[in-house]
C-alpha cells in the first residue's frame, strides 16, 4: 500500500518509522514532513492544513491510505472531505473530532454521559467569568475552548492569576477566537497520565500508558508547552489503575460518541488526573499524542497498518494487540524562548553519530535541511528517544544522546521520567 501521513512533527516521525517496518507498505509520503523523515518517506511540500491540495495530491499519487496526524486538519474536517472523495482515510470525522476542538462541548458530554472529569463552568462573556472566578477557591484552572497547540490552559494560583488569564484570552483575544469562550474548572490534584486507545465506535483497544511532562521547567514550573518530554511504561499506575481508566472513561466516551451520532474511529487520547477518587479527564484529544507517541509506538509490536486496516474495516475487535515490556524515553530538545517566539534556522551539530546507535532513535520535530545543513524550524525540534529494559537505563541513554547534540540557545528537561525512579 501506499501510505500518505499528513503532519510534520515528531509525532508524524514516529508514525511514519512504523510504518516502514510494516510488510503491506510499499511507499510513505508524509506531508509536508520534516527533514528526519526523507530517509523513510517522501518529503511532499503541502502544509497540513491545505485540504484541498492534500486531496488531489492523494488523487493523483494513488494513495491507498491517508492517516492524519494533527489536531488542526481533524477538527476542520480533512477525514470527511477524504470521505466523500471515496479515498480512505485514517482518523475521526469533523463531529467525533470536536472532543478535542471544543473543550465545552467534552465538557458537555463527560457531564450527560457522568464521564468522571474536574467540575466546571463556561462562559462566553469575560464579566461572568471574573464573578465566578471571585466567589471560588484557588488553584482553579482557566481554559481558552478551542485549540491552542497546548498553551491555551493557566493553572492559575491566586485569583489575580485566574483574571489576567481571562482578561487575556476574552478581552485581548491572545488565542483569537479559541479563547472567546472559556471554561473554567476546579482543580484537580494528584498525577497525570496519557492513555490513548484504538477506537472504532464501540469498540476501544487501549495502549499501553505514557506521561508526558507539559510545563517547560524541571520540576512542572513555567508555562505550558506541547510537552516537553515522555516515557512509558508509567510503573506508578498499576494495571487495575489502568483498567479503571478504559472502563469508566475510554470506553464510556466512545459509547457516548456513538450515542451522539458522532462514532469516533482513530486514536482517542484522554489526558487523565489520577486522583484519590479514581482517574478523572483533564482533557480529549482525537489523535495521537505529542510526545507520548515517541515512546508508546516503539513499543508496538504487531503491525500499525494491521491495526489501521482493521478499524477502517471494522473488525478491530478480531485484532490481538501486543507491546514490548521494554521502557522508553524521549527528551524534547526545544528552541530558545519556546513557548514564547522563537528563532528558526539554527545549526544543528552532532545529530548523525547517534543516529545509529544501538536503542537510540531521534524522532524529528521541527528541523529542515538547508544547503547549510539541518537547521532548527520549530519550537519542538528533536525528540532524543532510547528504548531498552528500564526507565532508569532508558533515561541515562537518552540524556547521554542529548549531550552530543547541540544548537544555538537548545533547552531541555533534566527531569523527564525522574518521578518513575522515585527521584521526585
Ligand atoms: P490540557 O491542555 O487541558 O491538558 O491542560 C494542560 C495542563 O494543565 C494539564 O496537563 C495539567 O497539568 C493542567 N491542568 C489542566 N486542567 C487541570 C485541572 N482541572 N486540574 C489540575 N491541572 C490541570
Ligand atoms: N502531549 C499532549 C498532546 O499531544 O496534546
């Protein structure tokens, strides 16, 4: 088959590296791709938001299958318009992927559906939301509805905070119109966790589970980025603990989307707070995570496109799924100022030596070659990733790759898999 990835990041990276080792692909495009990928895939230079362009381009190549990475094309409805050209398309429709692109309408459903998740208000006008902000407690957590590439969410902890977060995105407009409404919910305590599921109507095969590490500094301070680093397995979480999750939430959700008229066929990724109560949901989203699909992938061992065809065929259920025990960790090496702006075109040394190293695999995000060579052009720029028996091994092998890359004002988490060793 062959096989059209739509996205550029390392995520799109780890997807297309596991479907070069399936025996049924003969040929990945990715678009538009970055400069890791060319190895494996052809680069084509349509952005992932250019439907139309992606269509004839599938056309006109004879893609046998498209699978769509990002959040943005999902929610504008890319796997609808494939639909209806009668190409086949991996991911969820426009009306499943509003899990992801309205906070409120998940919100909306986990609560008709009594899907365990922070209680919450929404407002669409700011003055509501300062009254309610002043007659709760602290922390509380303000949320732009729309997407926000994982940077539309403040912890806020003081009611100062919480009112700058409004004013920001309701009277400024700092996340256009996703911050026009805003949710605003209790804050929930304990750990996270990223479980992501198969999912085809009613039928969801959980993964195996990852964390994934969101704000920028060691020890969860500073803002919120994309993630800044993952690992799987997550040994705090016993299986039971895991199990609870698909069965009071995953499964529930991909019930209540059917329910709705809106079956959800993809990856389903809940971002879960595991608290005294059992897990409850921080958020949905319709596809799969960034970073966490850089260490639960590698660990995959049937064949991804097996999977895929499955769903589309709805026989998911007739699939036996397994996973490597192995532990896996990936290192976001980003670019200075990230989450903020930041410079592109950054040289960036030491990447070919490693890349063949026994365990170690570095998963592109926003690199681009240029006749000066690999240069930065992303916030995320190189997931280092090391995938051997335990986290603890795992995360002195990624950091040791890390230390032989370098480029103009890189900054990373030292911490990334600290908590699963017991070092936080
Ligand atoms: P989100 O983009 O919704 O996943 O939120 C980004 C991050 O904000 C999460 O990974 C959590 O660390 C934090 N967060 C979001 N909602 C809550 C909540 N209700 N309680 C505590 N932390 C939260
Ligand atoms: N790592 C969080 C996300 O993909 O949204």
């Amino acid at each position: 088959m062959k096989v059209l990835v739509i996205g550029q990041g390392g995520r799109e990276h780890a997807i297309a590296c596991q479907l070069a080792q399936s025996p049924s692909v003969s040929k990945i495009f990715v678009a538009p791709g970055n400069a890791g990928m060319g190895s494996i895939a052809e680069l084509v230079p349509i952005k992932e938001n250019q439907m139309t362009d992606l269509l004839n381009f599938a056309q006109e190549n004879k893609v046998d299958l498209t699978i769509v990475g990002p959040e943005v094309p999902l929610t504008d409805g890319i796997v609808d318009h494939f639909q209806q050209a009668g190409l086949r398309v991996y991911g969820p429709t426009k009306a499943a992927a509003m899990i992801e692109g309205s906070k409120s309408f998940a919100k909306h459903l986990m609560k008709k559906y009594d899907i365990p998740t922070a209680e919450y208000e929404v407002f669409d006008n700011k003055e509501g939301a300062l009254a309610y902000v002043a007659e709760r407690k602290t922390p509380i957590v303000i949320k732009a509805d729309g997407l926000a590439a994982g940077k539309g969410v403040v912890v806020a902890q003081t009611s100062q905070e919480a009112n700058d977060a409004i004013e920001a995105m309701m009277g400024e407009g700092k996340f256009g119109i996703a911050g026009h409404q805003v949710v605003i919910e209790e804050y929930l305590q304990g750990e996270e966790l990223s479980l992501m599921a198969f999912v085809d109507g009613h039928v969801v095969v959980p993964m195996v589970p990852a964390q994934d590490h969101k704000p920028v500094y060691d020890g969860n301070q500073g803002p919120n980025t994309g993630g800044m680093g993952a690992y799987s397995p997550v040994p705090q979480f016993n299986r039971q603990r895991v199990n609870e999750a698909v069965e009071n939430i995953l499964k529930p959700t991909a019930e209540a989307l059917v329910q709705e008229g809106r079956p959800f066929t993809g990856i389903l990724y809940a971002g879960l707070m595991m608290t005294p109560q059992g897990p409850k949901v921080i958020e949905f989203n319709a596809r799969f995570g960034d970073p966490e699909t850089q260490v639960v992938l590698p660990r995959l061992e049937t064949d991804l496109m097996e999977i895929i065809n499955a769903s589309l065929d709805h026989r998911l259920d007739d699939i036996k799924v397994n996973w490597s025990d192995d532990a896996v960790v990936t290192v976001i090496l980003a670019s200075e100022g990230y989450p903020g702006s930041y410079p592109k075109g950054r040289k960036i040394h030491g990447i070919d030596e490693d890349h063949h190293e026994e365990g170690i695999r570095i998963f592109h995000a926003g690199t681009a070659q240029t006749e000066d060579g690999l240069v930065t052009s992303g916030g995320r720029v190189l997931a280092v990733t090391a995938k051997v028996q335990s986290i603890a091994a795992a995360r002195q092998m990624s950091y040791e790759a890390v230390q032989k890359i370098h480029f103009e004002g890189m900054h990373y988490r030292q911490d990334i898999g600290a908590k699963a060793i017991g070092r936080l």
